[in-house]
C-alpha cells in the first residue's frame, strides 16, 4: 500500500510540474490570438486527464483518497469526497493520514455487505479555524453496534477496533475530540483536532 500510494504521489507531483508548462504555452497562443490552438492544445490535455482526479491540494491526503476511492469503486461502493484542506497541512501528515485512513477502512468494511443502495460513504475534511482541523466520516451499517464506557465500540472480532484505538490515541495528542455515535442505523465519526498542539 505504501509504495502504491507513494508512486502516486510521484505522479501527482509530475503533474502538477508540467501544469505550468501548459499555462506558458496557452498564454502565448492567447497572446497571438490563435485561439484555434488553444482549444486543440485544451483537448489533448483534457484527453489525458480524464481519468485524473485531484481530491484534495495536499499530496499524501489526494494519495490516500485516491487509493480508497479505488478500493470502494472495486466493490461496488460510492465515496462522497469533500476534502478542502491546504497543500501544507498544520497537522502531520502521517497523523492525519492514519486518522483518516482508518476511518475510511471502518467504514469500506461496515458498508462491504449492505444492499448496493445502502453502499455510500460521506467523507469530510476541512479547517473549522486556522487552529482547528475537522475530519466526519459517515457510514450506513447492519445490526447492533454496542459502546464501551468511553465511547468507543467493541466488537468480539479478533483485531476489530484497533483502527480507532490509534485514531483515539493520536486526538489525543493533539488535544481533540472524538465523538463517534451510531443512530439511524448510521455510524458517524466526527474528529476535532488543535493544529497548535504537536
């Protein structure tokens, strides 16, 4: 996974290099007026990006949605992506991205085995101040979840939990809040995190 997710951050960077060679190129067509080259010179990028998508302006989180988004489109389940956060994060990135990342595996494998209707996941992420970062993740799900007195769910699945132990651990360093709640039959995963904290 990791080296999966690093070849793409490779090419993202690639990208969005050469983006500025194309801007240089489209204003001299424009500064000639030949806007015939311009719309042939749009085209060909536009063929060649059809299949890029930039989810978020910071590399490793745009990575790591990527590399879910691909898993869900592999089985059959839609992600809801909405990722406004800055190119330089004022968390960590390797904190953020495990937070993020586990809640996003949680939430693939709640929603694994649902009727494809039910196979949707929401995904938040965005600066509620400049020192405070929020990330909900949102999930349909099946039977009965039971909490534990600190609010965490439990399981009897060897190894189920673990994922939000860590996210729980590491808002924790950073003096946040996670609030996880289960009603509607609809798992909700909500995380406030203080970026002047380290």
């Amino acid at each position: 996974r990791y080296n999966a997710l690093k070849i793409y951050m490779n090419e993202t960077r690639a990208l969005r290099h050469d983006f500025r060679q194309h801007i240089a190129v489209l204003a001299e067509f424009a500064r000639a007026g030949q806007v015939d080259k311009i719309l042939d010179y749009t085209e060909q990028l536009n063929e060649g990006s059809r299949n890029y998508v930039l989810y978020c302006a910071n590399n490793a989180v745009d990575a790591l949605a990527s590399h879910y988004d691909g898993i869900a489109k592999k089985r059959g389940i839609k992600i809801k992506w909405r990722l406004e956060l800055p190119e330089i994060l004022p968390v960590k990135e390797s904190d953020y991205c495990s937070m993020l990342g586990n809640l996003a595996e949680n939430a693939l494998n709640a929603v694994e085995n649902l009727e494809d209707k039910n196979k949707n996941i929401n995904v938040i992420s965005l600066m509620l101040s400049e020192a405070m970062l929020g990330i909900s993740v949102d999930n349909p799900f099946e039977g009965e979840i039971k909490f534990n007195r600190d609010g965490m769910p439990v399981s009897s699945r060897s190894g189920h939990g673990l994922g939000l132990i860590s996210v729980s651990n590491i808002v924790e360093r950073y003096g946040g809040s996670l609030k996880i709640k289960a009603e509607g039959k609809i798992f909700k995963a909500d995380i406030i995190v203080y970026c002047n904290e380290t």
